[in-house]
C-alpha cells in the first residue's frame, strides 16, 4: 500500500515516553459516580431511574431519545442519590454499594460463533451498549453501522494513529489487548459486505505494531499501515487522505466514499459488548504531565471524578500550572477539578508552566508558518485580523472558516504566537448565533 504523506503538521515533542510502556491499571472503586447523560454528538440521553432507585453495575440510567444518539448506563451497582442540572447537561449521581451486581450481561455471540443476528438488531445492539467515538468526537458509533451506509461501504479504518503528545490510551490497548482487537475485526466481515480492514499505526508505536503484524495472515483481508508520526495525523479525513489517497470534502462524511473510521478505544469497546454484554461503563484514560508523579495509564469508570483520577496518579498541586482534559493541541484546560471522566477523554494532563509553550503575543510578521502547517490548507493568519475587525462573514466566504479542524497547528508554529485558535472559535461561534437568528 502506498502511504500518502500527509498535508501540513507539526512535530510538537511528543512526551509519550511517559506512559508508553506503563501497562493498564485498574482504578480501585469510588464511593460516588456522577455520570452525565450528555456524552455522545446529538441528543442527550433520557433518565431512566429516580432518585432514591437501586441499580446494578451496567443497568441503563439513560435512554436513547432519538436516533443520534446512545444510551448511558451505572458504572456501579448501588442506588442514585440524585438527579442534577449542571450549565444544561443533565447527571446522574449513583452511590456505590461496593457490592458489584451486575445485570444480565447478554453477549452478542456465543462461544465465539456468529449466531445470525439480522443487521438492525446489531445496529440496535450497539446503540443500547452506549458505544460511541472514544477518540474525542464522541459520534455515535452505530451511525457507522447504519444497515442502508454499510452496504456501500468497503472498507473500515481502525484509527490506532493517536498523534496528540503524551497521549497512549489506544497504544497501550494494541498492545495489550491485540487479540481481542483481531477478533472483533475478522468478525466485521460476517455482517458488512466489506473488502478489507486497514489498522493505521504510527511509526512511534513499535510494540504496538510487533504485536499487531504476528495476528496478520497472508489473505490481505486485513492490512497493517505504518503512518509517518506527524500531527494531527490521526484526523479522520487526514487519515484517508494518507491510506486512500481520497480527500473527504468538509461537509461529506467518510461513509459517502465506502468508508468507515472506526478508533481503537471503540473497537475494544465493540469487543466488550459483543462478547461479553459489557456496555461501556469504563475507558482507558492516559494520566500524564510533569505535573502527575506517577504518569499512568488507567481503567476508569465513567462518572469518575478528575480531581481522583489525578490524585490517584500523584498530581503534586503546587507545580502545576494547567490541567488538560484531552491531549495539549486539542484538549480543554479547566478552571477546577469538578468535572467528571466522561466516554471522549482520552487523556487528562497536569502541565508544569514551562510545557505549556506560552509566549507574550506580538504583530504578526506574514511568515506563512501558520499556512505551510495547516492540514486543511487554509490561511489561518487572516482569521486574527477579521475576528478582531468583527468581520466574520468573511472568514467564511473568503478564507472558508468552517473547513477548520481546529487541530492548533497553526498557533503552534506561529513565531509571533498570535492568537489564532481563539480567533477561530469566536468567528465560529459567531457564525453559528447569525444561521440561528441570535
């Protein structure tokens, strides 16, 4: 296969040395969960108990209420000790009897073997298993499977790129779980007329792709390709480009060119709920920065508080000057500890100052650094001026605002560190308030 090299990116220094050869641990029990029913693109799941209710580890809580969208379930048995409304998102306190009673976990197949499940029960299936995009985007992931999309479809991407610095969740589940991802990928073509899988590493992943290349076999039904470490090389379309050749227009969806991106996380999650029953209820998630002493990479239960996690891995409070949800290019700093591990964070950082690359802003001097590393071949450098001119529509019509992928390549490279990533959501956000008439 002829790897394509992508458009743009950037080298930031990577810092996965951290974690990459830390092995999954398992975060002991918490007395508490606050789990939102908000953690997937579309609407937000439905309650499905009252305060005061018992319910058991993997019971449904949140109810699917439309068809973007998934279901949301206890990640403990235990009883709700209350139903909040937090800045319009809705969450579901569950109180944890240390007791693990589970429902009836109800595997897709049994003993292996495809039992002949018809394509809209399995559509249904992962829906109710409240599987969406662990990779950040958080897409309901049965929309991928959709009976009417899948037929067209010819091949399916498992995106294992993870190009964000310090990040090495999906890293550490190829590694350590290679055998399930292999199962849950050769039993993809039992029920979507597809021709291949392609499992898109990059080159910095060495364990990874040893242990991925001794499941391979010689029908070329499945393929392995090394991807040039480079961000944001793990961007889905980014990601097509490389492997396909074939670039996916911004208001087209992969699934319109025979494809289908599928992340590592989503993949093992797949395997839990076919093989297993197990709804998603928990997610690896890297913990990680000069700020964490003990950088680790750690099973969590939706719902788990970040001021535990981070306190689980060491956080030393005094030194840290920023915490990341997400990884330092894409992710989102917080004010305060009080939010909640939800289904999308893959990473949660404690940054020292001195990683946080933050440099007094002054004029920008027409480099074009901003254009040579942009993926989307854009001209970032006009968006500043315009924002601050109130100008919106025409970052829009004239240098095409909404095919941004809001990567930060950019802002990165800029020497004059201009502050182009906050221009560009204030033009977006302007620009969504002016179709909806606010």
């Amino acid at each position: 296969m002829k790897i394509l090299k992508p458009r743009g990116g950037v080298h930031p220094k990577e810092m996965k040395e951290l974690t990459s050869d830390k092995n999954i641990e398992v975060m002991p029990d918490l007395k508490e969960y606050k789990v939102s029913l908000h953690q997937h693109i579309g609407v937000p799941a439905f309650p499905m108990v009252s305060v005061g209710d018992y319910v058991m580890a993997g019971q449904e809580i949140g109810k699917c209420t439309a068809m973007l969208s998934v279901a949301v379930h206890s990640p403990v048995s235990g009883y709700i000790k209350d139903i909040v409304k937090e800045n319009n998102e809705t969450f579901i306190i569950v109180e944890n009897d240390f007791e693990n009673n589970w429902v009836d976990l109800k595997p897709w197949y049994d003993t292996n073997l495809f039992v002949g499940k018809t394509s809209t029960k399995f559509v249904t299936f992962i829906r109710e298993m409240g599987i969406c995009g662990l990779g950040g985007a958080m897409f309901p992931t049965h929309m991928k499977f959709q009976a009417d999309e899948y037929e067209k479809i010819h091949t399916v991407i498992i995106n294992g790129a993870e190009c964000e610095p310090y990040l090495n969740s999906d890293n550490r589940i190829m590694v350590e779980k290679t055998s399930e991802i292999m199962i849950i990928l050769n039993r993809l073509f039992d029920f979507m007329n597809i021709n291949k899988v392609i499992i898109a590493v990059e080159d910095n992943k060495k364990e990874a792709i040893e242990k991925i290349r001794k499941f391979l076999d010689d029908s070329g039904k499945i393929e392995l390709a090394v991807l040039e470490s480079v961000y944001p090389q793990g961007g889905e379309k980014q990601i097509i480009k490389s492997l396909m050749g074939i670039e996916v227009p911004v208001h087209k969806i992969p699934m319109e060119y025979g494809m289908a991106v599928i992340n590592v996380g989503t993949l093992y999650a797949l395997y839990e709920g076919m093989y297993r029953g197990k709804p998603l209820i928990e997610r690896v998630v890297t913990v990680s920065g000069l700020g964490i002493k003990e950088p680790k990479n750690i099973l969590a239960k939706i719902g788990t508080p970040i001021k535990d996690i981070l306190d689980y891995a060491g956080i030393d409070r005094s030194k840290t000057y920023k915490v990341i949800l997400g990884g330092p290019m894409m992710g989102r700093t917080i004010g305060d500890e009080k939010e909640n591990l939800k289904k999308g964070t893959g990473g949660i950082l404690a940054l020292l100052k001195d990683e946080c690359n933050e440099y007094e802003t002054k004029a920008c001097i027409n480099c074009g650094a901003c254009v040579d590393v942009c993926p989307m071949g854009l001209m970032p450098l006009r968006y500043v001026e315009l924002a601050r001119k109130g100008d919106y529509s025409r970052m829009e019509k004239r240098y095409s605002l909404s095919s941004c992928i809001k990567c930060g390549c950019c802002e990165y490279a800029c020497p004059t560190k201009r502050p182009i990533i906050k221009s560009i959501f204030l033009g977006l956000k302007k620009l969504k308030e002016e179709k909806n008439g606010l």
